[in-house]
C-alpha cells in the first residue's frame, strides 16, 4: 500500500479504521474496502469488526451519512463509529519504540506447536506464537502481533486489527510482510539483518530491527 | 506383522520409482522379504525397471475387482530371491482406485501379515491416488531433488502426510550434484533440511549409471561399484535402523579430484 493514497484502511485496537487524508470518490472508496474483504475473507469469517471512519480533511456529513449507508452493506461491519475518535492521533498510535509496552492481553493468543509447510495457512483474529518454523508457500494473517520462535521464510499478515502489532522471528526472512495494512516486500538489502528481528510499524513505513538489548513488556 | 512405506514426493519425476525399486532391492539382499506395489496406476513403470514385464498377467485393479486371487498377482523376482511385485494396472484410470479405497487397505494388511517390507510407488502428493496409497502406510519416505520448486512441493506433502498423522517421514534427496553444490549453484542438503527439517534417509548422486541400469531391468542397488548404487545400500540399511555413516563432502570431492588427476595423467 502506498504511501500517497488518500484514504486507508488501518488495524486501530481490535477495530478497523477508515482513515480518509483527502477527499476522495465514495465509489474509489467503497471498492477499497471491497477488495480488502475479499482477500482478507478466511480472517473475517464468522466475526464482525467495529468499523470506524476518520476524516483528516473536511468532508460535509452528507458524505459521511452515504459513506456509512454504503460500507453497511458489508457483512463483515458490525457497527460504525465516528463521533467520540480521538482526531489528535493519526489513526495508528505510532510505536516510539519497541521498548514502549505492546499489549498482548487486548486480543487472544493461539499458540502453533508445529511448524507452517508449504500450502498450509493460519488466520486468528489476535496473536500468533509459533514454536516453529514458516516455512515458504505458508501464510499467516493475524490480528494482533506475530511471534516465530523459528525460521519465517512465509508470508505474514499481522495486526490486521491493531497496527501497533510486532512481527518477531529467530530467523527473519518472509517473502512478504505486512502490519496493520502497510506492506513491506521482502528485500536484498535486509539480508544482512536475519537473527533476532523485530518488525513493527512506525511513521508511515515498517521498520526492521534487531531485537538485541530491547525490553519486550507484555501486558500491564 | 510387517511395515507399509509409502514412496512420494510433491512433484513428479523426481526419482520416486527409481527410490522404491532399489530400497526395495536393497532391503531384500539385506535378507527382507518385501512386495514392491506400484500404485501410480496409469504410469506403471516399477515392472519395466525390474525387468518383469512380459512376466505380469494381473495387477492390482484385477485382484480389487476380484478377477484373480492375489497370490495369482504377485510376481518373484529374477535376481533377488526374497523380491516380489504388485503390477499396477495400466488401463485404468486413476479415479478407480479412490472408490475401492476399502479394498485397497484390506489388500495391504494382508500384504503386511506376509511380507516384512510392503513399500507403495505412489503417485506424487498433490495428485488423487496419493491418499488411497498413504491412508494404510505406517511410514513414508519423501523423494525430492535439491530444487527450490521441487522442494517446496515436498514440504506440501509433508504437511498432507503429517495431517493423515504418518509421523515417521524420511527424506531421500535425489539427483544431487555435488559439483554444482559446490559452486554455489544447487541448494545443498543443510538449505533443503533447514527447510523440510525431517530426517535424512539418504543422499543418491546424480548418476547417468541409474539410466542404463533401468534400460537393462537391472537394479543399480546390486552394483558395488556406481555412486546411486552405494547410495541405494546405505539408505536401505539405514531403514532398517543401521547407523550408517554419511560420506561427507570432502571424501566426494576427493574423490572428484582423483578422478580429474587421473583424466590428467591419462
Ligand atoms: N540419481 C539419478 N541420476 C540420474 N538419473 C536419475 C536419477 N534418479 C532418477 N533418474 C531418472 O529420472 C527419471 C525419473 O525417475 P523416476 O524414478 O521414474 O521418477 P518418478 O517415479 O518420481 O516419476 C528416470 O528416467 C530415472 O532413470
Ligand atoms: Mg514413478
């Protein structure tokens, strides 16, 4: 997902907002959120998601009111929320750090005794830890944050519903990896970072790291 | 009571017939009594490799169907007194075996109250055939060649197998050229494990021997002297549960350089 389109759809603490940056078509809009469904339909199916709407430019309500009136077509939506957003945070709470506290206790963890093969798939609407590998060909998609004690060399999809979500891995290599809808492809140039690695989402890009030396604090 | 392997791999071609044969061969010199049943029904081609071809009057659809007694179906071998063959049909089509899925597994229990070794050709993982012939196995031995799409594929059926709960799966790494390891230009046995991370059984070289081998109806496995043919021995006493040592890459190399000084003296 690029960084110069005018409204996305981000992971917010177990609900997903709409974050409009400019105005935009309600057709442009409506099809976004389309095809989001549809290639996340595994991960929603058989939940309803809190759907929120923040504007960062001026929009009339009139707009707003058809907006709604559209997106409730979607199954997926359970409710909308507008009034009572906090419009100072850009959508996402930025991690500063990752020494700042993740909390995992906000959505259920599934722990995964075996590793991911080739063609095998996971989707869970909170945490995943892996005590395993992921191997290539595989796919997770989480809601919250993604923890491979082991190899990730698959593809991952985390924080789906919270974009302050980690991706950690002993072994660091996906084919593909996204957080909270930001995408980050796999590149050459991350190579040389492999052991330890940490990926969270921060300034509009994914960020990188080695884990070494981090305070990792779960829950209160 | 005598063990059922299942043969597979994720892609075809691989060498999984090849495999089956020679263990088999390799396990009945060790002295094992073991049927070889070819279950890649369609593309029989274990007979022809054993050269018992024009010795096979019924295959394994006849005794599903209940044309023959099984007894009638099975064939001896020529050179290796304690192998024998089940022929897989060459008219049907592979569809038939998914509906006499229940008689299939009868036929193998028999076939395990009599053999000590019962290993299943079967077709590759993702097509039909390949879950009538792991449903009845108690072990499976997976045969790739060090190539990132066949790799893959193997990992798939890896999955499928561990899902049908066939917890003991070996790895049979075929075709492998330890040149091109060398240089950089094949994955070598620590990237494929790393990825499958199941239990080596064997690595058997590249080896045009094996080719000529088949032409003749000949298993290389009797061969003292060719690389697939060593290879072949030790991965059959290693299923056994012999600790069997593997040749490291150095003694091959050595073994290359020996051969390149030779070539320079000649
Ligand atoms: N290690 C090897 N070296 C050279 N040729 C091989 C080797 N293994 C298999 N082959 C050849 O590759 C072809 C396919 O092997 P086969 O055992 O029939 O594969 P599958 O049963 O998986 O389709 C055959 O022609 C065989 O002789
Ligand atoms: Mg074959």
């Amino acid at each position: 997902m690029d960084k110069n389109r005018r409204f996305r759809l981000v992971g917010s603490k177990g609900a997903l907002r709409l974050v409009i940056e400019q105005r935009s078509s309600l057709s442009d809009i409506i099809n976004y959120v389309k095809i989001f469904f549809e290639s996340n339909k595994r991960f929603f199916e058989g939940t309803k998601v809190v759907f929120e709407i923040q504007p960062l430019c001026d929009l009339e309500t009139s707009f707003i009111e058809q907006l709604k009136l559209k997106l409730a077509k979607f199954e997926e939506i359970e409710s909308f929320k507008f009034e009572d957003l906090d419009l100072t945070d850009k959508g996402v709470k930025n991690v500063e750090s990752i020494d700042d506290k993740i909390c995992f206790d906000k959505m259920p963890t599934k722990y995964i005794y075996k590793s991911l093969r080739s063609g095998q798939k996971v989707d869970f609407k909170g945490n995943v830890i892996i005590l395993g590998d992921v191997n290539p060909g595989s796919k997770i998609s989480a809601g919250g944050s993604v923890i491979v004690l082991g190899s990730l060399k698959g593809v991952v999809q985390a924080g789906i519903l919270d974009a302050s979500s980690i991706v950690f891995a002993l072994d660091f290599d996906p084919v593909q990896l996204q957080i909270g809808g930001f995408f980050e492809l796999s590149t050459d140039d991350s190579k040389d970072l492999n052991d330890n690695v940490v990926a969270y989402y921060k300034d509009n890009k994914i960020n990188i790291e080695s884990w070494k030396g981090r305070k990792f604090l779960i829950g209160e | 009571m005598g063990k059922c392997i299942v043969v597979t791999s994720g892609k075809g071609g691989v060498g999984k017939t090849t495999t089956s044969a020679n263990l088999g061969g390799g396990l009945a010199s060790l002295g094992k009594s073991v049927l070889l049943a070819d279950v890649d029904i369609g593309l029989r081609n274990l007979d022809i490799i054993l050269g018992l071809e024009k010795r096979i009057v019924y295959d394994v659809m006849d005794v599903m169907e209940g044309r023959c007694k099984i007894q009638q179906a099975i064939v001896k071998d020529k050179r290796i007194s304690s192998l024998y063959l089940l022929a897989a049909s060459q008219i049907h089509d592979k569809s038939d075996l998914a509906e006499l899925i229940d008689r299939f597994g009868e036929i193998i229990k028999g076939l395990k109250n009599q053999f000590d070794y019962v290993i299943l050709d079967s077709p590759a993982g993702i097509e039909q055939g390949f879950m009538a012939a792991s449903n009845f196995a108690d072990e499976a031995i997976v045969v790739t060649t060090p190539e990132v799409t066949a790799v893959r594929d193997a990992d798939r059926v890896i999955g499928l197998l561990e899902a049908k709960g066939i917890k003991d799966h070996y790895l049979v790494l075929n075709r492998y050229r330890y040149a091109m390891v060398k240089s950089g230009n094949m994955l070598d046995v620590e990237d494929v494990l790393h990825i499958l991370g199941i239990q080596l059984l064997g690595i058997v070289p590249e080896d045009p021997e094996i080719i000529t081998f088949a032409n003749k109806g000949e298993l290389i496995v009797t061969s003292d002297i060719t690389n697939a043919g060593k290879a072949f021995q030790r991965i059959s006493r290693r299923l056994m549960g012999e600790k069997v040592d593997f040749p490291s890459f150095e003694e091959e190399k050595g073994l290359l350089k020996k051969i390149k000084d030779f070539l320079r003296l000649g």
